[in-house]
C-alpha cells in the first residue's frame, strides 16, 4: 500500500511541477511577446513586415531588418498556437489561420495583410 501511495505522491508532484513549470513558461512568453511589440509595430509602420495568413509575420520588402525579432516572435506564436490546439484538438495550422483573421479584423490602417490566396493588400 504504501508503495502505491509512493507512486501517486510521485504523480501529483509531477502533475504539479509540470503545471507550474508551463505557468512559467507562458508567463515568461507573454512577457517577451509584450516586450517585442514596439519594434514589430515600428517594422509594421515602415512596411518591412506583415501579416501573412497563416497568423505570423513575414518580411514583405527585401529588407530582413530586425530578422531575429521577427522569427523569436513567429516561434512564440508557433508555441501559442500549439498549445491552443492541444487544448482545443485541432491543428496548429487551423488556430494560426483563425488568428490570422483575429489580427486582420484589429489591424491598423496601412498595415500589410494577406489575404487567403496569399496576396498582400494594406488595410484600408
């Protein structure tokens, strides 16, 4: 019996460890999403970005300036969009897309957009 006890108290802990382990994680994402937000707003307003139609962002000019904020933003959002579809059982692809609608409808005039058939517009 106590063997068994043993291992449910093991269980919890993990249970427990896990959970607040990914409170963490996604507090620390949030954070460095939060924090990322000027310089995306500031490539969005010179036009060197948009948002593509599948919920992330994608240089639109030749210029890849600011490359790495760019991807550390597409991984965060990649992680978000996994974690949704855990929850929700559907594809990653599918809450990126769904996002991307989200984003669309809360862009701000000029932003580059694109739409389902993968041409970019500025939003109106």
């Amino acid at each position: 019996m106590t063997d068994k006890i043993a291992k449910i108290v093991v269980l919890i802990v993990l249970v427990f460890t896990c959970s607040y382990s990914f409170a963490q994680d996604a507090k620390e994402l949030k954070t460095r999403m939060i924090e990322r937000i000027p310089a995306i707003q500031a490539l969005k307003s010179k036009g060197i970005i948009g948002e593509n139609n599948l919920g992330y962002l994608q240089f639109i000019s030749s210029g890849k300036e600011q490359e790495g904020v760019v991807n550390s933003e597409n991984t965060d959002r990649k992680a978000v969009y996994t974690a949704i579809a855990n929850q929700q059982g559907a594809s990653v692809d599918l809450v990126g897309k769904r996002r991307a609608i989200q984003i669309a409808e809360n862009a701000g005039t000029g932003e580059w957009l694109q739409d389902n058939k993968e041409k970019w517009y500025q939003k109106k």
